[in-house]
C-alpha cells in the first residue's frame, strides 16, 4: 500500500491520501471511533454501502466533464478495485460499488494520475458543482458557463471554510433561462445572464429537495462574473457559524433561511465582506473559449442497414451546436448504469472522432460533444455496436433512479426495479414518448429525493405499506413537479400511497387519462392543474386498497424473497457525536493547519483553521458539561455564558473569535488570531486537564 506514494505528484493531494491511510489503520486498532472515522472517509468519497464490508466510492468530476484518459483511468480502476461496473449520479459524478476500505488510498492514488479527485464528493462539504450538459454548446447560451463552474470547484475543493458543515452544500450552473442545471433545488444556483454587456449571473439562495422540500429564493438578479467566488464565500462562512449541527434532518441551508429569515441571513451575508479571502475573483475563460481542433479527424465509410431507425435516432438523441457543422450526441444510459467494456470503447472514440471529451448529465446519461455532423453515420453503426443507440434521450423513456435498496443503507423499497417495470411499460405501450422532453418521471428509493423525485412531472418514492400484520414495499405517487426557468420551479404534490407491484398500473391510469383528457398545446402541468389533485386521487385510489394484497405484492421489485423494511444509517452527510479528548485532539491538528497556511502566505486559510480550532475546543469544554452544541453561534455564545469566569482570556470569548469577521486576511491579524487560538487551546486544556484531575 505505501508504494503509491512516490507516485503522487501534487504534495497537497499525497498528504491527503496518506492521512486516509493512516486514519483506516488507526480505525482498525481502535484508536479513533466509528463516527469519526465515518466523517473522515466521507470526505474523501468513501461511503459506506448497504453490503458489510465494503465501500462505495464516488468520483468527483465537475459539471460532468471527462476526457478519453480520465475515462481510460476510472475503467482501470473500477475493473482492478470493483465489478467493472460504473454508475452515473444526477450530480454528474461517477459512482463505483463494492471497494474494500483497505484498498481506498491506492485507488484514490490511481485516480490522481489522470487529475481525478475523490475529495469532498461525500460528507459535509461543497459536493461536486454540476451545470448545463450542454454548457459551451448551447445556441442559446449568452455564455458559456463551464470555467466558472471549473473555477467553483477549484477555489472550494480543500478550503478550510467548507471542511466541517453542518450538511453538505450544493451549487449548480444553468447556461440558459431554461435552467437545465436546476437552480431552484440548490443551496446556490447561478444562471448565465448578461447585463449591459457585462458577464454574470443571476443568484437563487437556498433550495433543496428532499422530505420537506423548498424552491430557492432569489439573492440576486444580477452580478458580476467576478463577484461569484466571494459570495460563494460569504455564504459559506455564514452557513458554518449558524447552521444547524446536531439535528441532521435540519441542517441543510434551507432551514437556516427559514429560522432566521432571508433578509436576516443576508445581513449575515454583508458583514462577513471584510473578512473574505477575495473581493473579487476574475475567472479566466481561455483554455474553454478556444476552436475544439478536428483537423486530425477522419470520415470512414459506414453502411447504414435501416435508414428509417438512424433518421430517428438522429431526430431524437442528436443536438445541433451552436458551433457549425457540429453536433452532440446523446446516449441513454439505463439507471446510469454502463460497463468498463463499453466505456473504454467510448473512450477510444471521442479521442480519435470527436473532441476528446463527454458531459455525464443530470439525467444519469452521456453526451459527447464536438462531432463533425458528417460523421453521425459513423458513430451510429458504433454505437449500436455497443447497444447505446436506444432512443429517449432526455424523454420521458428517460426515467431517472437512485440505487434504492440495490446498495444504499437508506433504501426502503427498490427504485431501480420499479423503473426497470416502468420503461418496459412505456417502450411497449406508449413508444410516442421517445421523443417527449416535456413529461419527466422520477424515482427515488426513499424521501431524500436522490432521485429527484419532488420535482418531476409524475414521481415515485420508495416506502413501506402496512397490510394486517405484514409490510409489502409501496409507492407514493407525486404529480405537477417541474422546471419552470429562470431559477423558478414547481414541487411535486403526494397524491396517495400505492402498493409497489402496482406502479406500472398508475402510470398507465395516469397517461391514459392525459392523452385522453389533455387539450390542444395544453401542458402537462397545465393539465394536471385544471384536472386539480383530487381528481388525481380518486383516479389512483382503487390502487391503493390493500385489503386485496396477492403473494407477489409481498415481494420487491427484482427480489425473490419476502419484502422486509431494512433501513440502516444514512452517510449522506452524517453528523458526528465527538468525544472530548477526539475534540480537543481535533484543534491541535487545526492550529497545525494554520501555522503551515501561515508559513505559506495562505493568510485566509490560516485564519479560519485558527477560527476552527477555537470553536471546536470550546465544543470540547461545552460538551464535557453536557451542554447543546448545536450551532457555532450558539457554542459561542455558551462559552461566555458557562466559561467566562472560570478561563480568563482578557476580554469576552465571542470578542475574542469574532475577530474572524471584523479584520481584513492581512498576515499581521493571521499571526495575531493564530497566537490567540493557541493560547486559547492552551488555557482551555489547562482548565479540563484540572478538572478531570479533581474528579479522580
């Protein structure tokens, strides 16, 4: 396991693999608890799965982007570490199953020879930043918005403001008014907008899915391209400092807008102005506004057997750019799920024909980009070759699914058999819908909406039905979800709950009665609010009746045993009940961290390890009296309330860290907060060391 270490070029990227090392085997003996170590491994992509034993890991690839040799490395990577199978996520990242833990640091190793990063894909960080597939292709794109998502990702990845959130935190990139990177459900979305010429952004605040979910508001109509990076970060520093710590279920952004109201939280907002990192942040644009080179490409001659199926390919997975002669392609990908085989093909493919370079998308597909249209032919015949010609590309064939209970611990009912069962239904019975782009179906496997299922026109989630004393796995049934534009959406209403096995039933009553029922031009969603909700309940009731249960109802989709409700613990972003001493331990490694940003000129970052290191000792302190350490806010606080008297620092504790949003990031006030943080720590272990001494 040691040898990858030579390998690694970046020290920064080495240091972290070799701390994950470490970490599994101080893990293994003992030395540092499950829940730590859960909080560590999550931020570095290592998740655990339904299965004992082994591991999850997801690959962090921004707004989707990967090139033939990343594509060549995680192949490699998933065949020598995993089945050789790869998922693609609705964020854009790439998921492989069935790793043991031992072998984590190596495969992360690999990884890094082709610039892929599994760092901050899991745990209570900036997740992966997603944007418009089509960012950089789009006719109707005032910009392209792919470096800015680029420069998002970098600026964020490893930065000390974002290491420890209460929950993780998502930003999207729309290209176009269309919103097609969803803003409305992210804790930050920006869409591409330009203003009197100027390059920006419009900024929606604080949306999300899941059990209780809320449309974003918007922060601002218009900004500055080079304003995003620091609001990104004042909204970050805001979030850490106020956000909800111990109550996992309200710790997303969300619920901070809602405690503290908008205009509070962007008050909050403003004052951290002084203390951020940069003012402005000019993104450079250059390595993505160059001409996509295809000199070197060459037209081979191809057969086309049935013409009919190849013109409706084209029609329906196929996507003019806005660049001449140039066309994307898109694949449909069932569940998200391909195979190394396939991929290394596709691989080899848009290296020598296309523009060396795919989007996975939203929707758990592939598009590849920068195709000469003269070769469509010819990726055609080889596509098919590989069975990735299937048409629906973004249609309503195109079911989005979460794993569900295939491998995720919070899986209730399997959302990947159900959508086996639906696309079987509409491929043999409504084929019109392949090219249907305005009808979406989602599923997730329980209420955290993975599969996005809240915002979709006809959605499923998995649950659980009581029939006498048995459970048989169920549905709840959502309809009038959708994207509106413009960072505008609609959430999904809860109809009614249905026995699993009778999925394939609803969909049928539901798109029977539309195409029955729909009037001329008229919307889904147009026709879903004039027939109202009730009349949706009462079309699905006679579903939902389970006094009339058979054996099979009893059996989840692609299961031959016995439903059973197995829910375990959630890693999505877990929140961690530390030990003291694992506190305390905890602050020394982050005045560590500070001194050597410090020593590297990296003066904001040295400031907020100090900051951490502060906060978390005084956790430490509150918590050996069993006292609420819920929010940084509120730990502050606290601190004066319980310790003011009993540790003498020479003024308030909430003057002495607050400092952090009062002082510009100048090297004078870092070594100043640092040499506080440390006499700070110092005097606060004094103080436990003597109490627990007088306890024994």
């Amino acid at each position: 396991m040691q040898s990858f270490r030579s390998e690694i070029e970046n020290p920064i990227v080495e240091k972290d693999i070799i701390e994950l090392e470490k970490k599994i085997q101080q893990f293994y003996k003992g030395e540092i608890d499950e829940d730590r170590f859960r909080s560590l491994r999550l931020a570095r992509g290592v998740y655990g799965q339904r299965q004992f034993g082994v591991q999850m890991i997801r690959i962090k690839l921004p707004y989707g982007r990967v090139t033939s040799e990343q594509l060549h490395r995680i192949s490699n990577v998933s065949d020598e570490y995993s089945r050789g199978r790869l998922h693609i996520t609705t964020r854009q990242d790439i998921q492989i199953h069935h790793v043991s833990l031992d072998r984590t640091p190596e495969l992360w190793a690999e990884l890094e020879k082709d610039d892929i990063t599994l760092r901050e894909a899991c745990g209570n960080a900036v997740r992966n930043v997603t944007a418009s597939e089509t960012a950089g292709i789009d006719p109707e794109e005032p910009f392209d918005v792919s470096p800015y998502a680029q420069a998002t990702f970098e600026f964020f990845l490893r930065n000390p403001i974002c290491q420890e959130l209460g929950r993780k935190f998502k930003i999207s990139f729309s290209g176009t008014d269309k919103d097609t990177a969803l803003s409305f459900m992210h804790d930050l979305g920006y869409i591409a907008k330009i203003k009197d010429g100027v390059t920006g952004f419009k900024v929606m605040l604080a949306g999300g899915l899941g059990s209780q979910a809320r449309l974003a508001d918007t922060l601002f109509e218009f900004i500055e391209a080079d304003k995003i990076i620091p609001l990104t970060e004042a909204v970050l520093r805001v979030f850490d400092r106020y956000g909800e710590r111990s109550r996992r279920a309200k710790a997303r952004l969300k619920f901070l807008i809602k405690d503290i109201g908008f205009n509070a939280f962007v008050k909050l907002v403003e004052e951290e102005q002084k203390a951020l990192s940069v003012k402005t942040y000019p993104i450079d644009t250059s390595n993505f506004d160059a001409e996509v080179d295809l000199s070197h490409v060459q037209i081979p001659t191809v057969e086309i057997k049935n013409e009919k199926a190849f013109e409706a390919w084209k029609a329906i997975n196929v996507i003019p750019q806005k660049q001449k002669g140039l066309s994307a392609i898109g694949i449909k990908v069932h569940l998200g799920d391909f195979y190394t085989d396939k991929a290394r093909i596709l691989a080899d493919l848009i290296k020598k024909y296309a523009g060396n370079e795919i989007r996975l998308t939203l929707r758990q597909n592939i598009l590849i980009r920068h195709v000469k249209n003269e070769l469509l032919p010819f990726f055609y015949v080889e596509l098919k070759k590989m069975g990735f010609v299937d048409l629906g590309y973004e249609s309503t064939l195109d079911i989005t699914s979460c794993p569900g209970t295939d491998t995720c611990n919070l899986g209730i009912a399997s959302s990947t058999g159900i959508s086996v069962a639906l696309e079987n239904v509409l491929k043999n019975e409504y084929p019109q819908y392949a090219n249907n782009k305005n009808i979406t179906i989602k599923i997730s496997g329980c209420m955290n909406s993975c599969g996005q299922h809240t915002m979709a026109h006809i959605g499923f989630q998995g649950m659980s039905i009581k029939s006498g004393n048995l459970v048989a796995p169920a549905l709840q049934v959502l309809l009038g979800g959708s994207v509106l534009g413009d960072g505008k959406g609609r959430i999904a209403n809860k109809v009614l709950k249905i026995p699993s096995k009778r999925g394939p039933n609803a969909l049928r009553s539901i798109l029977n009665d539309y195409e029955a029922n729909v009037l001329a031009n008229e919307s889904f969603i147009d026709y879903y609010d004039r027939q109202g909700e009730r009349y949706f309940y009462n079309l699905l009731k006679p579903l939902s009746d389970t006094t009339n249960l058979e054996q099979n109802d009893f059996i989840d989709w692609g299961s031959e045993h016995a439903y059973e409700k197995a829910v375990g613990v959630g890693e999505c972003a877990g929140v961690v009940i530390d030990l003291i001493a694992t506190l305390l331990l905890e602050s020394e490694e982050k005045l560590e961290n500070a001194s050597e940003s410090l020593n590297l000129n990296q003066f904001s970052d040295s400031i907020y390890y100090a900051y951490s290191s502060i906060v978390n000792t005084a956790k430490a302190l509150l918590t050996s009296e069993e006292k609420k350490t819920n929010t940084h806010v509120g730990i502050i606080s606290q601190f004066d309330e319980f310790f003011g008297d009993k540790i003498d620092l020479g003024v308030p504790f909430s003057t002495l860290i607050y400092q952090i949003k009062n002082n510009e990031p100048t090297k004078e006030f870092a070594q100043k907060y640092l040499s506080d943080a440390q006499l700070f720590y110092k005097k606060a272990n004094d103080y436990r060391a003597k109490t627990v001494s007088n306890e024994n």
